[in-house]
C-alpha cells in the first residue's frame, strides 16, 4: 500500500500542483501532520469551543501548563539554515540540467526562497506564536467561563513563566486574548523566577542533567535509526528528489527538515518550500527519528525523567485544592517540561520501547500531536454536587487519565493516586541535589533530611 501511494504521488508531482494540492488534503499524507515538535498550533487545536457542561456541575478553578507558541530556530539552526542557501543554488541548476523531482512552480518557490533570520531573535515568538496564545485563551474563555473570567483581578489570576523572551510573551498574547489588548496594558506581570523548579525541573535536576540528558546510552536508539538502512535511503531518495548529485548528509536532511516545519508554522496557509524534499514515506522516517530523541531523552524510557515531574503535579493540585490558591494559574514554558508532565501522568506510553532498529508506526508517542508549539495540557476543578472532579484536556481536547474510568474524574479519586507526587516530592532526593553545595555535601545532606523545607514553597 505504501509502495503503491509513494509511487502514486511521485507520479503526481508531473501533473499540475493542483493536483496534487488536492491529493495530499484527501490523503491521510498532509505534511503538515508530521513536523514533530515544530507542528504549528493551527493543525492541532479542538475546534470546538462551546461551554464544557456537566450536569449538576460547574467549572470552578483551572490550572494550565503551556508550552510557549510557535518560534523562531536556536542559533545553531538559523546558522545550519544558512548553508541551505548553497544548497538551493545547487537544486536550481541540476534542475536545469534536467535532474530533480521538482515541479516548475516549486521551483519558482525555491528560486524566491531566502534566509534572512536576524541571529539576535534566536528562540524569538513569532507573530504565529502569539495569534497560537490569544486564541487559545478565547476558546478556553469560552469553554469554562467560571474558571476563566473576563476581568483581571490580580488575586485570582497568576502568570507564571520561564525567564524566557518566548515564554513571557506567550504570557502576555494568552491574557491579551482573556481580557483584550486594553486591559492588557494594566496586568502588572511579576517578573520570571531565576530558577523555577515549577517549570522547568529537570533543567536544575542534577541526576537527571547527568544520567539521562548527558548519557550518551540515552541517544543510543536515535544514533542507530540514524545510521539506518532505512535512514540512508531517505538521504539517498531526497537528494535523488531535489536533484542533487551527491547524498546529502543526514545532518542537511534533517536541516531541511527543521526548516520545512519552522517555515510552515509561522505562515498560515503556507506550507515550506523545504517540504518539497520529502513524500510521504521520507518524512515519516525523518518524524521518527525524532520521536526516538523526544521518547528516550523526555518521555518513558527512564522513571527519573518523569517522576520529577511531581514537582509541577504538586503545583497542580494545591492550587486546584487551597482555597487561598488562585482561580486561574497558566504556566508557561517549554516542550521538556510539558511532554515529561505526560510521562508523569500516564499518558501515550507506547506498547515497548520505541527502537532505531524497526520503526513503529502505530505509536502513540508521536510529538506532530503530543508536543507541537503551544501544546497544553489543563486541568480544570469542577464543584459537582457529590464532590469536586477534576477535568483534563491536553491540545483542549478531553482526554481520560489512564487511572480514572471518566473524563470528569473524582478530584479523590486523582490525590489518592497521584499521593506520592503531592506529599512524597522531594526534589533534592529525586535529583540529588541541594542548590549551590557540591555532591559530597548533597548526600549527606539529604542524609540529615534537611532538604524538605525547600520544596514546601513551591
Ligand atoms: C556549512 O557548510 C560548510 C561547508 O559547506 C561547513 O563547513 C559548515 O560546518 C556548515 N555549517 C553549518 C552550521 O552546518
Ligand atoms: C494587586 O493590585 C493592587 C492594586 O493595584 C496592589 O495593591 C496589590 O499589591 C496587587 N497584588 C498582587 C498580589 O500583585
Ligand atoms: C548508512 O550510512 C552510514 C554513513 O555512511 C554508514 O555508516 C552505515 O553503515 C549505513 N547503514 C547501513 C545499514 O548500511
Ligand atoms: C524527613 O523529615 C520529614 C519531616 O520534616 C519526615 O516526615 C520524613 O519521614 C523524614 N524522612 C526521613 C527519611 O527521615
């Protein structure tokens, strides 16, 4: 089947791009559906927006974890991206010569295709980005109009985010999309915590920075799918495709990659010229492989990498269950914290281990839909006549927690399962840490049990 699709759509790309236009939206092939963790919002959402309503119950609190909105590459990419431009020379004249897959209108695309990505807004929120935040609080607005008011009041409503220009901005569209760009004007935003444990544990995490992060065994499954069979007919095809009369390198293929999702994302109804390297098959093994990276280094592989994800859990339910806590608290921050929150909490386990020796197709672990830009995860505090029930939605979507047999989950039902991370969260023993002190001094610190105090204020 697959044979037959590929050999299908390579057939297409001779006929009119109409055409073929029209095929990739018909096919369970859009492109856009398989950028990883540069998947733009607008492919994501849950359109539907209507008042979430269950009888006998009312929203009443909501806490939020977001993960900042479409932005532009790091400066090692935007660098990377820049020897594209060689590249596309290249593509040109071999197409000239009468290599290369390419239609004429694509061509013409490439031909206007340049770089021009400022080195100093590195990470920048793009205008995207900030479109992905302000709708994004109208429809949550909408769907829970008790938890969300439409007035800003400093004590019920908390912003928190990353010291991060991504991050604070996100903050800042997300509200102007709960109270308009006017009222915006007056929120006093507190400034960003130096270190916040809330978002981003796993940055001062020691045991994990050393364990998992800098473990070369950590990349050992991604390293092999690099090296792949399968891996290196995807160069081979692609270059083949772009006309290129040497096998690119995985390193450009993956560039090219990048680039494609980065392109989409920050152009509605655009999709990058950079795309055109890749069909169905290609950029499925390219979506993989970096689905290998994101499971072993973020997701299940390794307990250490989500059970210090507690931190945030703990957050969540105190400020869900202490009446002094906010009504409102969005949190915003970055794909490591929101996909370890998953992990925490259950959520896309794959069957086994996701390996570079067979891809899996059917995983659930798939960041095109678990982690794009603006990914999000909610929580939202019903008061329902028999008690109080906590609602989940990740990408706005419901979706049922894997240790409840509903959506809309007894709030008992969740701090009885999830009392480890609420009452057992020590930070300094899950990480072996103890801020500023060496390790020696950490264990016997740790030893003494002097380090809980610490976390207590989180
Ligand atoms: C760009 O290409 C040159 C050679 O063509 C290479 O030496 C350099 O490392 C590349 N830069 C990046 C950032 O990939
Ligand atoms: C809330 O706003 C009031 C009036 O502007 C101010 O006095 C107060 O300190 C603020 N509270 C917080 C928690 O920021
Ligand atoms: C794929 O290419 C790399 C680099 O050229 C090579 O080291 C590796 O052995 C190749 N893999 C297979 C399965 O042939
Ligand atoms: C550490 O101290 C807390 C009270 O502050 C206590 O509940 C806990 O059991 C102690 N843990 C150990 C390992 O002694």
């Amino acid at each position: 089947m697959t044979v037959f699709v590929t050999t299908f759509l390579v057939a297409l790309v001779y006929l009119s791009d109409i055409q073929v236009a029209a095929f990739i939206k018909s096919n369970d092939f859009g492109i856009e559906n398989h950028l990883g963790s540069r998947t733009p919002y607008r492919f994501k959402y849950n359109k539907n927006d209507s008042p979430v309503i269950y009888e006998n119950c009312r929203d009443h609190k909501i806490w939020m974890v977001i993960r900042h909105g479409t932005r532009l590459p790091g400066v090692k990419d935007i660098m990377k991206a820049q020897n594209l431009t060689k590249i596309k020379q290249e593509i040109l004249l071999q197409h000239s010569n009468g290599k290369g897959q390419l239609s004429m209108k694509q061509l013409k695309q490439m031909e206007d295709w340049y770089n021009d990505i400022p080195l100093e807004r590195d990470k920048f929120l793009t205008l995207e980005g900030q479109n992905e935040m302000i709708q994004l609080a109208e429809r949550m607005q909408r769907r829970f109009p008790h938890a969300m008011k439409q007035s800003y009041d400093n004590k019920t409503i908390l912003f928190r985010y990353t010291a991060t220009q991504r991050a604070q901005q996100s903050a800042r569209y997300f509200a102007t999309g709960l109270f308009g760009e006017k009222d915006v004007r007056r929120i006093v935003f507190p400034p960003a915590h130096k270190i916040d444990k809330v978002l981003r544990f796993y940055k001062y995490c020691d045991k994990w920075q050393k364990q998992v992060k800098k473990n070369p065994e950590t990349y050992k499954e991604y390293n092999l799918f690099g090296i792949s069979r399968e891996m290196n007919e995807t160069l081979e095809y692609v270059s083949k495709r772009l006309g290129l009369t040497n096998v690119l390198t995985l390193e450009m293929v993956n560039t090219i990659y990048k680039l494609c999702g980065y392109e989409t994302a920050w152009h509605k109804r655009h999709i990058s010229v950079w795309c055109n390297a890749f069909d169905d098959k290609s950029i499925k093994v390219l979506e993989y492989y970096h689905d290998l990276r994101s499971y072993w280094l973020d997701g299940y592989a390794n307990e250490l990498t989500y059970r210090q994800g507690c931190v945030s859990m703990r957050h969540m339910f105190n400020s869900l269950t202490k009446e002094n806590r906010p009504r409102a608290t969005f949190l915003f921050t970055h794909s490591g914290t929101l996909v370890k929150i998953l992990a925490h909490l259950g959520l896309y386990k794959p069957e086994a281990p996701l390996t570079g020796s067979k891809m899996v197709n059917d995983r659930q672990w798939r960041t095109s839909d678990i982690d794009s830009f603006a990914a999000n995860l909610a929580f939202v505090l019903f008061k329902c006549k028999g008690g109080d029930r906590v609602l989940t939605l990740h990408q706005e979507k419901i979706v049922r927690l894997p240790m409840c047999s509903e959506d809309l989950c007894p709030l008992k039902k969740l701090t009885n399962y999830f009392q480890d991370s609420i009452h057992n969260c020590n930070f300094n023993e899950i990480c072996g840490t103890v801020e500023g002190k060496d390790e020696a001094t950490q264990v016997t610190k740790s030893k003494l049990n002097l380090t809980l105090r610490v976390n207590e204020e989180l």
